[in-house]
C-alpha cells in the first residue's frame, strides 16, 4: 500500500480547458435553437437543448426528460453543468465520463439537484446527444420546475413547467449505509488505552486534521439518518505484532506470547476507539466483518498465521460479545471456528442481514473462504428467511466474490473460485438481493443472476473513503454511491505512528460528498437507473 497524490473534484487543467468554451443555449419543447459562439474554428463548439418529452405538465414525482446535443470540436474533460429546481436528477448521463475513486469527473452534487458532466472530446462530425431524466419533487405541486444548462460563462434557461397533482411516492422502510474498509488505518490517541505512551518519543497516532476530518466523515453519514451501519471489514490496519520503530508502545513483539500480548494492547487504543467516534456522532449500533486488516493484513507466513485465533478473540471482544463474554448476536455459526465473527440479525421483519468471516486458517495457509460449518450456518439463516417471506436478504463480507472489480491501492483479495461459485449458488438459491464488500478501495457494481454485488469503500488516509446509501421501500432498493473530495498528502517525512510505517499526518475531507453512481433494485431483480460508477464495468484491455 502506497501514498496517493490528492485530487479534488476534476484536475485542474480541466477547468483552463472548459473556460475557452463559450456556448450559448436556448431551447423550448418542440423548437430548438443553436449557436456557434465566436473563437478559433478548432474551439468551436455547438449544443442545442430542449426538452425531450412533450413539454408539457409534470407530475409530482413523475419525470420530465431533457436532451443536450453536444457538437462541434469539443476538447476531453468538458465540463457541461446542468441545475434543476423543483426536481432532482434519476442518474448520471450515460455520456459522462465515470468517476472512480481518486478521479472525480462526473458526479451528482449530494442533493442530486446539479450534474457535473464531463465529456470525451468531439468533432463536429459526431456529435451526441446527453439525455437526462429529471424526478418532479412531490410536495411541489402547482409550483414548476426548470433546468438550466452551462458550460464556460455561458447558461441557459430552459422553459419552466407547471407540477400537477401525481402519485404518491412510497415509504421508505429503512435507510442502510455501507462503507466498507473504514478506516483500513490505525487511528487513535496513544495517550488512551493500555499504550505505553511516552511524550519524549513525540509519537501520535492521531491529530487535529484527523480529528476534523473523522468529524467531517462521520457528520455527514449522522446528517443521513440511517436505520444500520455497516463496515464490511479492514477497521484498522491491524498490523500490531510489528513494531518497526522498536518503540514497544504495546509492548515486546521478539517471542509469540509477547506479539499475543501486544495485540491485546493495541486492540485496547484502536477497536475501542473506532466504536467511540461513531457514539460520538449518535451511530451507537454499527454492525463490522472481519478483513485482512482484522488478521493483521495478508500475507500469512507461518509466524503470523499462529497469530489468527489471537486476532479474532481480540476483535470479538468490541463487536460481538459483551464484557461478560456473552453474545451480542444470538443468530451465529455455533461450533465454528469463526462462531463470534459471523453473525445474522433481522433489523425489521422484512429485512434480512448478514455478515460473514471470510478467513479460515488452514494449516499453512489463510483460507479466503467461509468455512463449511459457518455455510452450513448460513444455509440455515437464508432457507429460514425465505420461508418467512423475508423480501429483502443482505450480505456482507469483505472480499469481492464477482470479478473484475476496480480497484486502487489494494493486494486486490478474491474469494477463492469454487467456493465462490457454490456460495454464489447459495445466493441465488435463497433469493439474496445485496451482497456488499470491501477490499478493493474502489466502486463496482456487478449483477448475476438476480443477486447484485456492491465493491466499495475506501482506506481513509488517501481519500478513498466513500459509502453506499441504500433506501429499503416494498417494491425496490434506491442506491446512491457518495464520494468526497479530499486534500492530503503523503510525505514521508511527516507521518503519525502506526506499527508499521506510519500514516500521512495532513488529511482533509470536504464536507457534502457527491454523488458518483445509481441504481435501483426491484424485488423481481431487475437493476434501472443504473448509473456512473454502478454502470455495467468493462475494463480496458
């Protein structure tokens, strides 16, 4: 695992390139005018905008669609920026370019009310036509809505239209949010827990801009009111039977019990940390996996493979047994190895959850797999579920089971092959909708057979964080990517202290994160509105 440059929301070259774009757009229903603004031939651009539908009344909660037809010589990364009042935007374009973690080209402000949109370059042989569907607010009736388009310093009205009365919209059942790998670092104040903290050595794990930007994050995911909190693994980044400074701020690591110990300790600062922020900012009940990170990162010599059981117990103390050494989840894979790592809940009767431990040590190896009996287990839990008429089951684990996924600063762990496929089955089987993981820092979205799989979140210190929303109602699931821009860096000559070698000691995260990808999830598995980073993945060959 590597820094990573910072990024804001586009580079900054891009901005220089869309200012030499001076466009003028008009448009109505049924008539559409076009301009070319005046400059260099080879900077000319022309658009034309009009509504795409018949102009006409829009329903509350009904859609209105609109086109921009882009044409013209247009360079790459033009930024076409479109705000809509009474309403709010489907998807993102299929024409905007996708933003991925690190890359922010083409994103939904968090209301979804403006579309940033950047385009790949065009010639005034081809052009194309950027087709947007806009959602009518349902309490504005009798007012209208509108859109307006610009690129450059240059904007345009399109005419407004009046709301009439329409449809209710459903209830939302429950509100989930996913983000996995959160914070994939180990951050915590030294001088809290069983550290041997010594202010002379002038080490920290933590700091202001930390603090601030922990607050930022956790702010705004308190700000969306969610009903369950997820984290589907590398909490931390777990690797505490090093001690690469020779410190011995968790104690000796020269023998296994002295590294057992440590880890213990270090458990202490970090696990009981983490928990606290999120009771600080009222996300009281969060529900985590195990990852890598939990086992102390891969890979798993012999030496750290001894080390897994200690791991696991040290984990289980903060998340799933209560002081007493009672468990916090009745419904788990009793007699399994990972018995206090996995565990079912039902957070409203007609939602079902579940978290797996996808680490089983073998002799000699580390298993990337469930193990047979927590399967057995798990069987169990979604033959149940579905007997109930349970309609909507979701699961989480760390590791991607569906390739290709994307993915950025990661040892990019899978799920073994054919235990994936025959967990897959089990998916399929049982009617699964959701299965949410982690481990790749990036954002991909692959459906098979009726089940979808979410890739997603991010190691918090370069930037990657990010998170599903996932809106629950009876006839479908509204999912929305949200990302943030973040300035930091990774100088290595200013770092906090981890185990290892530290963490970069400048972050910052911006408040109001955007939106980079949409979906939505019918009960009878079919998957609209999908969008941005959710759109089908092909990677570039």
């Amino acid at each position: 695992m590597t820094g990573e440059a910072s990024r804001g929301r586009v580079p900054a070259w891009v901005w220089g390139v869309s200012a030499l774009l001076f466009v003028s757009l008009l448009g109505t229903a049924f008539m559409v005018n076009d301009r070319e603004p005046a400059g260099p031939a080879a900077d000319r651009a022309t658009l034309r905008v009009a509504w795409a539908d018949d102009g006409g009344s829009v329903s509350a909660n009904g859609t209105a669609r609109g086109t921009i037809r882009v044409g013209g010589n247009i360079p790459d990364y033009t930024d076409l920026v479109v705000t809509l009042g009474n309403a709010t935007f489907a998807e993102l374009p299929d024409l905007c370019q996708v933003s991925i973690a690190k890359i922010r080209l083409s994103w939904l402000t968090s209301d979804a009310r403006t579309l940033h949109c950047s385009l790949t370059a065009a010639d005034a042989d081809s052009p194309r036509d950027v087709r947007f569907t806009a959602v009518a607010d349902g309490d504005k009736t009798g007012e209208t809505i509108s859109a307006s388009a610009e690129i450059g310093d240059t904007s345009l009205t399109l005419p407004e239209r009046p709301v009439t009365v329409g449809v209710l919209p459903e209830e939302r059942r429950m509100r989930l949010l996913s983000s996995p790998d959160f914070t994939n670092a180990d951050i915590g104040d030294l001088t809290q827990g069983d550290a041997d903290f010594d202010p002379a050595t002038q080490v920290n794990g933590i700091n202001d801009d930390y603090r601030a930007a922990l607050d930022t994050v956790l702010d705004d995911w308190a700000s969306k009111n969610p009903d369950e909190v997820t984290v589907a693994g590398d909490l931390v980044d777990g690797h505490w039977g090093e001690d690469a400074e020779g410190l011995e701020i968790f104690g000796p690591t020269s023998t296994v019990a002295e590294r057992r110990d440590a880890i213990h300790r270090a458990g202490s600062v970090y696990y009981a940390q983490w928990i606290q922020r999120f009771a600080e900012h009222g996300l009281d009940t969060v529900h985590p996996a195990m990852g890598d990170h939990e086992f102390g990162d891969n890979d798993w010599p012999k030496g750290k493979l001894k080390l897994a059981s200690t791991y696991r117990n040290v984990w289980a103390d903060y998340f799933t047994r209560t002081a007493d050494g009672q468990p916090v989840y009745a419904d788990r894979p009793v007699g399994s190895v990972n018995e206090f790592a996995a565990y079912a809940w039902r957070p409203r009767p007609d939602v079902q959850m579940v978290t797996l431990s996808e680490f089983t040590p073998e002799p000699g190896r580390m298993s990337l797999r469930i193990d047979n009996t927590q399967l057995e287990w798990l069987v169990g839990v979604l033959a149940k579920a579905k007997a109930d008429g349970v309609p909507w089951i979701f699961v989480q684990g760390h590791i991607p089971i569906l390739e290709p996924v994307r993915s950025g600063a990661s040892s990019n762990l899978g799920y073994e092959t054919a235990p994936g496929k025959k967990l897959w089955r089990q998916f399929v089987k049982y009617g699964v909708d959701l299965y949410l993981c982690g481990e790749v820092h990036d954002v991909t979205a692959i459906q098979k057979n009726g089940v979808l799989q979410v890739s997603h979140g991010g190691i918090f210190q370069f930037g990657r964080t990010n998170y599903l929303l996932a809106d629950v109602y009876d006839s479908h699931l509204d999912l929305k990517i949200f990302d943030y821009a973040f300035e930091g860096e990774a100088d290595e000559g200013d770092r906090l202290w981890e185990t290892r070698e530290g963490i970069p000691a400048h972050v910052a995260y911006e408040p109001d994160p955007d939106i980079i990808g949409t979906a939505q999830l019918w009960s009878d598995g079919r998957l609209t509105r999908r969008s941005g980073a959710m759109a089908p993945y092909t990677p570039d060959l």
